[in-house]
C-alpha cells in the first residue's frame, strides 16, 4: 500500500464505491478501504433497492430522478461490463397510497415541475388496476394490541402512481459493478481493513492510521477522505473532531424487512408494483415472481430502534416485527399468506433527524461527508458520486462552499442539485419517518 495516497474514501458500499469512480474519472488517485471482505456487504446488502423518485423535498426528488435514469442505462452509467454479472433496473413502477403520514401535495407538484410520468388515481381505478390491494381507509397506523388495528375501514383512499420507477435486482452486485468501474479507472481498494486513528496538521487531514483483519497497522497520508461509511460514519466523524459545526447529526439505526410470498396478481409478471402506504405505514414490493418485501415507515406508534454501534445488530427478523408488518400487509392485501416461519433481513443503516442526507465538506480541510443516506439513500448512489467529486473539485480549489453552496448541473435530466439542501449546517426538522 502507497503511504501517499491522493484520496482515501471510506467505505465500500453502494455511494462510497461511485463517490470513488467519479473522483477516480476527474484523475484522481483513490483508495477505497472497508472492514468487510468485499463492497456491498455492509448497509448496501441489506436495502429493499427501491428507486423511486417521490419525494416532499425537490432537490431530492432531482437527485433520485437523474440517479433513476443512470440504473436504467446501468452499463452505459458504467462504461464497462462486469464479468461476474450486472445488476438490473427492474422497471415495475410505484403506487403511493394516500395516508396521514406523507403529504401528496408537495411531492406530486415535484413529480410535475420535472417532467416525470405521473397518474392520478381513484380508490375504484386502485382497486381494478392493482386487484390484491384493498384501498380501504385502515389508519392510522396502530400496534397490534390496540383495538383500532383491527377497526373497521372508515372510508377509501386514492394514489398517485408513478410508472417509471422500480427497483435494482441485487444491491450487492451493484456495489460490485461500481466497484469493478472504479477498478478499471485506477480505483484501488484495500478489505477487511479499518481506522484507527486520525491524524490533523494546521487545521487539515494529514494521515490515517488503518489496521488489517490479520492485526498489521500502517499509517497512510492522503490529501482528501471521503467519509462514507454508512453506520460507522458518526464514530469516524468523532475520531476526526469535525462535528463542532453540524446541526444535524447520524445515528445507527436497525431496520428489519420481512419476506412473504406474493399474493397471486402481485408478482412482478403478472401486475406486481412497489408500494409506499402511508396510511398503514408500510411499504413493500414484489421481488421476482413469488416473493414480496415488506418495510415499515417508522410511524409514531413504532419505536426507532438506535444502536450504539452497528455491530450490536440481531442477525434475524424478531418475532415482534414478523408479526406487525405482516399483519399490517394482510389488512392492505387480504389474499396475502402469511407463514409462520418468520423470513427477513436485518439492516443498520445511518440517519439523521430529518432523514435527509447530508453531502457536505467539513471544518476540517480535506474531510467531506456522504452520510446519513438512512436506507433510501441507495436509489441515489449513481448520481451522489458525482455531487461529491464537484464538490470536492470546487473546495479544493478554493471555493467557499459555507458560505456560497454549490449547485451541480443533472447532466441527465438537465436539472440542478442545490448543495445547500444536503448541507451539515441547514436547519433541521425533526421527522420521526422515513425520509
């Protein structure tokens, strides 16, 4: 391993193998390390891979948008193919159910303002369209052992649906393909190896001290590091003292998805779709022809589950989850089974208070963050290393990003990504859901 190195990026997952490849396309030296023995095996595994493009926010729903229009030209995105295989962009659209928890307002005049395909529809053209949904009014969201779950509906509720987005086949294998881009370009990545230590000279990063999983310890000396590693970024972030100016802050968060299989009508040949329900407080999608994926929107009711640090995770879906998210999908799709073998995946992911996350440089000089991404972060990965590398051109070349916010041109869609948005000093709203 070179003890100069130009820049380190930290973590392998899906946005620290992109942020590597953009910077490595500017002609940057990069190297890549992670604590795991290969890219995408950390919070990238264990995404539901949605890629949607509502959001409350525009310059979110911008970035989502020009990141769809990368995954569905992935190998064009790319610029090489993959030998061990490629992901795929499976375009089954999105139904957004109207509920308590999401505002349609905002997200609609977005979905409008950037052109992107949208329809309007009725509880009656939900029900003819989509069959195995019942588009009864069930919320709002409750627990199991509150007697409102169990409520009669009190009405019917409408949607809005977006038929250009869908999800990525194999998160991990798409790290893998970013990763096998970046590699072709210059990319060097270093596994199973870990900071230990940071190491500052006049107000700039000037080394890190990183250990390998057989106990051998070196120091390296880079120019630029990318903080980009998922729920481990809030320790590094300590170890670097850069946190004195941040408004916001990331924390480890476990999520758990459910399996179950597909109602008859809803697997991804024969009418399936992603669906958001913000009226019951769950999302999910059809995977391949028998198999859905269920997620909670992390309503009130719902405690967040914060770990102090990712590593104290459980390995298997509880019971407890298995039988809330399950149920609450049984209301919303009658003719769902139900197994009574309980079948998920167990993420950690990082978040901030408002779900938003944050790109951004920091106070010290050559340290830039990608954190925050909470999960829905994945769909944006092809674009965020692009946001990164003009970030960390325009700073290093002695822009005041504080002061003035960068804007980055969509070169895809023709939009703009305002900085600002995704800034470490912006004013925070709590939110207690998913962003």
């Amino acid at each position: 391993m070179q003890d100069n190195v130009d820049v380190v990026v930290i973590g392998a997952g899906v946005i620290g193998c992109a942020v590597a490849l953009e910077l490595a396309r500017e002609g940057r030296q990069v190297l890549v390390i992670d604590r795991h023995a290969g890219p995408g095996l950390g919070s990238t595994s264990a995404s539901s891979a949605i890629v949607r493009y509502h959001y409350d926010h525009l310059d979110e729903a911008v970035l989502a948008w020009e990141a769809g229009r990368r995954w569905m030209d992935w190998p064009r995105y790319l610029g090489t193919v993959d030998p061990q295989g490629m992901a795929e962009f499976v375009r089954c659209g999105a139904l957004v159910l109207d509920g308590a928890l999401m505002d349609r307002e905002a997200p609609l005049a977005h979905l409008r303002t950037l052109g992107i395909a949208v329809e309007e529809l009725t509880a009656e053209e939900v029900a003819s369209r989509f069959p195995a949904i019942d588009p009864s009014r069930l919320g709002p969201p409750t627990r199991t052992d509150d007697e409102q779950f169990w409520a009669e509906p009190t009405g019917t509720i409408g949607a809005f649906w977006t038929p250009d987005a869908g999800y990525v086949s194999d998160p991990q294998l798409a790290a893998a393909n970013l990763a096998h881009a970046a590699a072709s370009v210059g990319v060097e990545f270093r596994f199973a190896t870990e900071v230990r230590g940071v190491g500052r000279d006049d107000g700039r990063v000037c080394s890190l001290s990183i250990a390998t999983s057989d106990g051998r310890t070196t120091e390296i000396h880079p120019r630029t590091v990318v903080n980009a590693a998922g729920p481990w970024s809030s320790a590094l972030n300590r170890m670097a003292e850069v946190l004195d100016d941040f408004n916001t802050s990331t924390r480890p968060l476990m999520q758990e998805v459910i399996s179950l299989p597909a109602p008859q009508g809803f697997g991804i040949d024969d009418g399936g779709t992603s669906v958001t329900d913000p009226d019951f407080a769950t999302y999910f999608r059809a995977h391949g022809a028998h198999t859905l994926l269920v997620g909670g929107m992390e309503p009130p009711c719902d405690p967040l589950v914060h770990l102090d640090s990712p590593d104290d995770a459980v390995e298997q879906v509880s019971a407890e989850t298995w039988e809330l998210q399950s149920l609450r999908l049984a209301r919303r799709m009658p003719s769902a089974t139900i197994p009574s073998q309980p079948r998920g995946i167990v993420g950690v992911y990082d978040v901030t208070e408002d779900w938003i996350p944050i790109y951004d440089r920091t106070s010290l000089d050559g340290w830039f963050v990608a954190i925050g991404t909470s999960g829905h972060g994945f769909k944006q990965a092809p674009f965020v290393g692009e946001l990164i590398a003009a970030l960390v051109q325009a700073v290093e070349a002695g822009h005041d990003h504080d002061a003035d916010p960068i804007e980055v041109p969509a070169s895809w869609t023709g939009n703009t990504v305002r900085m600002a948005h995704f800034s470490r000093r912006r004013h925070v709203v709590p939110q207690y859901g998913m962003g």
